[in-house]
C-alpha cells in the first residue's frame, strides 16, 4: 500500500490483519530538488512527456521527494518523483508506481484539478461546419439536359450492338 501525503512524503508499507509488518518511507517533499527539477525543464511547471506506443504526449506537473529509508541494495535514500497528469476520473487517485532504477521510483496520480488549469485541458478539437448552397432549378435543368445526350448515345450504340447480333 502506497501512502501520498501532499507536499509531506510518500510512504510504502504491508499490514497483515491490520498490523504494519513493513513500513519504507520513499521520501520527503523537497522544495530544492523539486525546484532544480523544474530548472531542468526550462523553469516551467508542466513538463512535457514525449508520445509513445501507449498513448498520445501528455503533460504533468513534478514534485521530487528524497530523504527515504535508506536502501539495503545500493545504500542510498530511497527518493520518489511524484508526476500529476490531468485525469478525467473526478478522483484524485495513485495511478502507477514504477522503479526505473533500484529505490528510485516515479509514482503517477491522476487527478482533475490540473484539467482545468490552461496548460492542462484537454484540447478541443476545432468546429468544422459545412455550409451548403441551393443549387437552382434552371442549373439543374442545363445539367440534365447536359447528361441525356450523353445517356442516349450509349442507348443508340447499345441498341445498335444489340441489332448486329
């Protein structure tokens, strides 16, 4: 079970039957790392996250959290980078955690609150309207005129196939 507490830390710990058999602390916020982050990206708050196979870009908004449990592989703290993506569920919710590198996580949530932010929203599709024109009865008059000698040379020639048999 994953535990986010806002601008405070990330926690990850097991219960059995309501008790905690395991408790790691991922990180806590830290302003520093999360604003030499966004230095990183150009200074701006939503980062861009290139297409891949699994969907369109999309954009999101990073916190970096360090100062975790320390790791009994590497010996390092344990540190988190917490993305927010706009998610149309009305929820705020954990949606992925991953380990790129050994106690080095990425966790994902999804929330509303980024959608209506301009960065943000969803973009619309723009509006294309057809636009129609009568065509006037003397126009189509011409136009019919124009087809019928046409469908009536095909007529004779077919007829006169017909006579050669």
């Amino acid at each position: 079970t994953y535990e986010y507490c806002h601008r405070k830390h990330v926690r990850q710990f097991h219960k059995d039957n309501e008790e905690v058999t395991a408790d790691f602390w991922l990180g806590k916020f830290d302003a520093g790392a999360t604003g030499t982050l966004r230095e990183q990206a150009g200074g701006v708050d939503a980062v861009s996250v290139e297409p891949s196979a699994s969907g369109p870009s999309s954009k999101y908004v990073a916190l970096v959290f360090t100062g975790g449990t320390v790791c009994d592989l590497t010996g390092d703290e344990r540190r988190v980078e917490v993305r927010f993506f706009c998610g149309q569920d009305e929820n705020t919710f954990i949606a992925n955690l991953k380990e790129p590198a050994t106690c080095k996580y990425t966790l994902q949530v999804n929330t509303p609150v980024l959608c209506r932010h301009p960065s943000f929203g969803v973009a619309e599709k723009p509006v294309k309207y057809i636009q129609c024109t009568e065509v006037a009865a003397t126009e189509a008059v011409e136009e019919e005129e124009r087809v019928l000698p046409a469908e009536q040379a095909v007529e004779k020639e077919e007829v006169e196939k017909h006579d050669e048999l």
